[in-house]
C-alpha cells in the first residue's frame, strides 16, 4: 500500500473546472500495525493531501487491540490536521459494533490521471497481510463504484446509530449527500475546514 501511495500527489489542476483541488484518502480498516504505513499518510498530509482513517475499536481495556498506539500515535505525528476514528456502536444487548472492511479510497490526482479509485480487498494494514500472508488486494478506477464505498464510509458503524448523527457537508466527485454520521464513528470529527476544495463545487468545511 505504501508503493500505492506513492503515486499520489496532493494537490491537481481539474481536468474539467481548471481550479486547484486537493487529494482526499479515506480508509476504513479493522486492524492497522504497519507503522511505515502510518507514516506514508501522515507525509502525505503533511504534503496537503486531506486524509482521514477509521479503524475497529478495540475494548475499554485494550483500545489498541487492533490498532497499535504506534500507528495512531505515527498519524497524528507533527499534530497535523488528520481523521482518526476509533470506530465502535454499543448496542442495547450488550454488542459493539465495528467495521471489519479493509479498503482506501483516492479521490484526486493518481499517477497520471484523476479518476477516483478503490483498494480493498482481504488483507488487514499489518506486516504479515501486506507482505506475508495469501491476501487479495483489488484495485477499482471508477467513479461510480468509488461513489459507493464513499457512501459507506459515512456509514461506518451501524444504521442503528443514525439517531445522534452529527451534520456535514457533501464532497468529492460523486457528489454523494453525507449530512450524517454515526456519532462513535464521525469521521474527521472536531477537524478545521480544508485548505482547497475537493473536485466537486461543494462546500466541503467540517
């Protein structure tokens, strides 16, 4: 995933509007311990691009089950402006619910071209997935595919948490309405409005 990320660049000229925009990565994931990993999207934040990651949460007594400290505390390194939510839905039996998809979204200039794409696939972001273990990594260029994963990652966590969600505006190329969040999953919470805008001409403060 980092050989991925390096073909990122964080700000791009639209193909279609002309106006500057900035790269957004988004990434939900059950387990995250490739701290070099952690480091390439918090560089990557530093070079501008909006990054924002949700992750299962752990338990009250080990909320790094999953999720090392090292990677949470890689993240945020330098205090950068980054999204990083430890996602988990108590529910009324007793249950938390958490996200166990693995995939990232790139929505801006990759490479050559700014077609928004999709990672995901079976592999958690550790050592052994990403480099030792029988893994698949899948990787789709589509617009309207990347418009449903966007769609599901303002949705991580459980419909059921619908009732508390916070407001925020829609964003990125599909447009997609994104006026609720799950309150224990809000990703990007409490972050400062961006500094450019995404590709579509929406209002993308938070």
């Amino acid at each position: 995933m980092i050989s991925v990320l390096n073909s990122v660049s964080c700000s791009y000229v639209g193909e279609t509007d002309h106006r500057t925009h900035q790269t957004d990565i988004r990434v939900v994931v059950w387990g995250f311990t490739r701290v070099e990993l952690a480091k390439k999207l918090n560089a990557l934040v530093k070079a501008g691009c909006w990054v924002d990651v949700v992750y299962a949460y752990g338990i009250a007594s080990d909320p790094y089950r999953y999720t090392s400290k090292a990677v949470v505390d890689a993240l945020k390194n330098g205090g950068v402006t980054i999204g990083v939510t430890s996602c988990g839905v108590p529910m009324p039996d007793g249950r938390v619910l958490k996200p166990h998809s693995k995939y990232m979204l790139i929505d801006g200039k990759y490479s050559t071209d700014q077609t928004p794409r999709v990672f995901t696939g079976s592999a958690n972001y550790a050592y052994s997935s990403l480099r030792n273990a029988d893994e698949t990594i899948v990787r789709v260029r589509d617009a309207a595919i990347h418009r449903q994963y966007l769609t599901n990652f303002y949705k991580a966590g459980t419909p059921a948490a619908a009732r508390s969600r916070r407001a925020r505006a829609p964003a990125g190329p599909s447009a997609v309405p994104r006026s609720r969040s799950p309150p224990a999953c809000a990703p990007g919470s409490g972050r400062s409005p961006r500094s450019l805008p995404g590709r579509a001409a929406l209002p993308r403060t938070r």
